[in-house]
C-alpha cells in the first residue's frame, strides 16, 4: 500500500486561517471552562467551612464565574476571567472569611485552595490546545 499526499502553498495558507479562528474560539472556551471548574471548587470548600446554621451558611451561594475578557494587542490574544464571591449579600464577608481576621476567624482560604487543585489541569488543558489546531 503506497500513501501519497499533496498540498500547495494555497492549502498551507487556507489551513492557518483556520487555526487562527480556532485557536481564538478555542482559547477562549479554555479559560471560561477552567474559571466555572475552579469557582465550583471554591464553592464546595466554602460550603464544608460554612453549614447550614452558622452565621455565613449563604456564603457560598454568592459564588460565581465572571465573563472572559479577551485583550487583543500586537503580541496576539490574552484572555481571562475571575471566580469567586460577588460583593453583595454575605460576599461582603469574603475579606474576613477568606483572610481571616484579628478576632476569632481563621483564614478559610477557599479561592487559594481551589486555585491549587484548578492551577495543573487548567495548564494542561491548554497545553493540548495548538494538537487540536494542528492535528485534528
């Protein structure tokens, strides 16, 4: 069996334009996925540290996943998006809960920790991204 492929400069062309629109698209997808698996994350540790029935129990509901931003310069495209408390209700808390304070409240460190656990698969799901572009 004799495998035989040919291009030209033209198909070399057509296929960096597609990698161009993917990769943007892609990129973007990356990193809104990795801010919603690290805000779930936070969430679950700030629940474990804040039952039902203590004072802070709505705490966690006030977690949430923000936008990407996408900033586009001559170097190419950077995105990123922020998780964690909202500053309305009891996320008006989240300096003392997170950082703990002089009184009686230990640091909760629920933002560090997911970070920790989000931190190595967020890189290695973008690391796996120009295989996508280029091999699929």
């Amino acid at each position: 069996m004799k495998v035989s492929v040919h291009h030209t400069l033209r198909d070399f062309a057509d296929d960096q334009k597609d990698v161009a629109k993917r990769a943007d698209r892609d990129m973007k997808a990356c990193v809104r996925e990795g801010a919603r698996a690290g805000n779930e994350i936070a969430k679950d540790y700030a629940r474990e540290k804040n039952p039902p029935g203590s004072h802070s129990y709505k705490y966690p509901g006030t977690f949430a996943a923000g936008a990407v931003r996408g900033f586009h310069g001559f170097g190419g495209a950077a995105y990123s998006a922020e998780y964690g408390p909202l500053a309305r209700g009891q996320g008006i808390l989240a300096p003392i809960l997170e950082n703990g304070d002089r009184s009686e409240n230990a640091p909760q460190m629920n933002l560090a920790r997911s970070a920790d656990r989000i931190g190595p698969s967020f890189a290695q799901e973008a690391r796996r991204l120009p295989d996508k572009w280029f091999w699929t």
